[in-house]
C-alpha cells in the first residue's frame, strides 16, 4: 500500500484545513494511512512529521507493519503521551476526528494537551480520501468479491428445505476461512420464509420452508477489504405475485446500476430504483437506501439514499442493493458491488440474478 503517498495527500488536507495537527485513533483510518492492523494505536501528524504511538505489546507489530511514520512505544495511556509531543511543537490548532471519537476520549485529549491548544472537531477528513479507492485497493477489493461470490454458490448448494438457516450461514462462512478469508464482512444473513421481511434477519435455527423465498447477505473481509453480495433464491415453485415480485427488484437493481457514472448524485441513484418499485406499487415495501460504500469497512460513505447529494466519482466503490420486505410474506433483496469508472460502472459480483427456485421432493 502507498502509505507514503496517502499521508502526503493528507498532509495537504490538513493545510487547506488550517490545522497545525492531527490526532487518527480510529482502526480503520491508522490501517489505510500507516499499515497498523492492531487494536491500539495513536497516529499524530504534528510539525511536518507522523509519529506512531502503541503500547509494550505491538512492538514487534508496529516495527513490521506501520510505515511512514516513527514507531513511539508508550509506557502508558497514548493520548497523554501524544501530548508531550505537542508541548514541544508549534501546534496551536489540532484536528481530531470527531465523529468516531467518545466524548470520554476527547475529554482526555482536551485535557492531556498543553495550554494555549485549541481543538478543531473534524468530521470525515480520512474518510473522504479513502472514499476514493486506487488501483492496488480496487485489486484487493475485487478479490474479496470473487472469494465472496465463491463461498456463497457453495453454501447455496444446501438450501433446501428442513435445513436450519444457521447450517447455511455455517457452511458460507466455514468455506470462507478455509479459501483464506480473514473473517466475514459483517454477520451473516440467512432470513428464509416469513423471516425474510427482516431486511437485517440474521441467521436462525429456523429451518427453511417446504416454500418461500430465502435472503442470503452475505460479504468475507480478505486482505483487510471487505466484500458484499446478496442473492434471494425460491424454494419450491415460485407463484405468479412472486415472480412479478422478483422481477420488479431486479428491474430496479438493473436500472440502478445503469445509473451509476461520475457526477451522478447518490440521490438520484436511489430516486432511479425507488420510480421502478413505484411503478410496481412496491414501494412502500423498500424501506432501507439504495446502497454504500465498501473497503476497509463494510459501511462507508458515500450513502446512495434519498436525497443524498455527494457525487460520485471514479473509484468510488458502492453497492446497488434494492428489496422489498413484505410483513408476513417474505423479502427479497439483490445486491451487487459496484466500482465506479470514468464512464460509468463496473458490476464486480459475478454471481447470477435470474430467480433460482430449488424444487423440494
């Protein structure tokens, strides 16, 4: 990873931000700037330099992994050890990033820092660099997709009815860690029958019914990224208000990604697929936004919802991932990830969408 590079662009950042100096703690933004995959670190960019604070356990870690930065190792709490160097260097305004910071924690850095220090809140400055992904990233990404999409066309295998929704969702993330997957993107989502109205239905004991739809969301982390997929198959033969159901959220999934090209608003990649579900009077049962952004999180901007005005350009990965939940019916949900390029997208789950229905004996 260019580390080296993303702390120069966010140097420039800072700058333009008026800041004298930056506190990063949160995992996700030390992993993208720095390399640090541990459980507690402290990046401070203070006086032109980047100096890396952990603990007496990642010595080792840090030595190997952080780059771009000094490895200090701190013999107690790191913000109070963070401070000491801000007592010495000519830093009158500090960033912090506020959105992912406790009040406890900001408390402490007010505290720890020397006086005549005054702290700036900052919302989302890592993450706007990071929304953009470059070439190496884009790799790692497409990987996890095709490892993901792998996993499940395996674990689908045993959807049939009687089996329990938690012995699909093993099976998926078994055959995960065994192709080398660090762990699973999030949770894994098995919702069949009555229990795919659930948008968020993780798996149950439940066993999978004689009939009905089943919702599987699924997404494996490898390399640090992550990925993330949803397919709904049919167990049993598929009636006609189901299939005009399936195709209504496949029609919106399709002209969803239609419209995905640089420039294009969130919002109105979300207003494309919500006028399709409209049209099919569905719309009252789509009750989540559009999609995400993906990389070392699951959940990242930009947020494709109603209204959302970020743009979107090339780089961006995102998902397109329209459903309907009916109460006391079932749900259906079709997801893709989705990177955007310089003129328009490209579809990165190669699993198919055509409605699969499992005939029961």
């Amino acid at each position: 990873m260019d580390c080296l590079g993303r702390q120069k662009r966010f140097q420039q950042t800072l700058g333009e931000q008026k800041l004298d100096a930056f506190v990063v703690t949160h995992a996700a933004n030390l992993r993208y700037l720095c390399g640090y995959t541990g459980s507690n670190g402290l990046l401070l960019f203070v006086d032109g330099r980047r100096l890396f604070f952990t603990d007496g356990r990642y010595i080792e870690q840090a030595h190997e992994e952080v780059k771009g930065a000094r490895v200090v190792i701190a013999r107690g709490p790191l913000l109070p050890e963070a401070a000491k160097i801000l007592a010495k260097a000519k830093s009158a305004r500090i960033g912090f990033e506020a959105d992912l910071t406790s009040v406890a924690s900001a408390e402490q850095m007010k505290r720890a820092a020397p006086k005549g220090v005054r702290w700036k809140a900052t919302t989302g400055l890592v993450m706007r660099q990071r929304m953009i992904k470059d070439e190496e990233e884009l790799k790692l990404i497409r990987q996890a997709v095709k490892l993901g999409a792998r996993v499940y066309e395996e674990a689908a295998r045993s959807i049939r009815p009687g089996v329990s929704e938690v012995e699909v969702a093993g099976k998926l993330e078994f055959a995960a860690r065994q192709a080398g997957a660090d762990g699973m993107s999030f949770e894994t989502i098995v919702a069949a029958g009555k229990r795919g109205a659930l948008p968020h239905g993780r798996a149950s004991g439940q066993p999978i019914p004689k009939r009905g739809f089943v919702v599987v969301d699924s997404g494996v982390i490898l390399r640090g990224y992550c990925s993330d997929m949803t397919r709904t198959v049919h167990v049993g033969g598929a009636g006609r208000v189901e299939r005009r159901w399936y195709e209504a959220v496949l029609e919106a999934q399709l002209v969803g990604l239609a419209a995905v090209r640089p420039g294009v608003m969130a919002g109105e990649v979300d207003e494309a697929v919500r006028e399709v579900l409209r049209k099919a009077n569905l719309d009252q049962y789509f009750t989540h936004s559009t999609g995400h952004g993906v990389g070392l999180e699951i959940h990242e901007p930009p947020r494709l919802g109603t209204k959302q005005e970020e743009r979107l350009l090339p780089g961006m990965v995102i998902t397109i991932e329209p459903g309907i939940y009916v109460a006391g019916r079932g749900g259906i949900r079709i997801e893709d990830m989705v990177a955007v390029t310089e003129t328009g997208c490209e579809v990165l789950t190669p699993v198919t969408k055509e409605l699969i229905e499992i005939e029961t004996s």
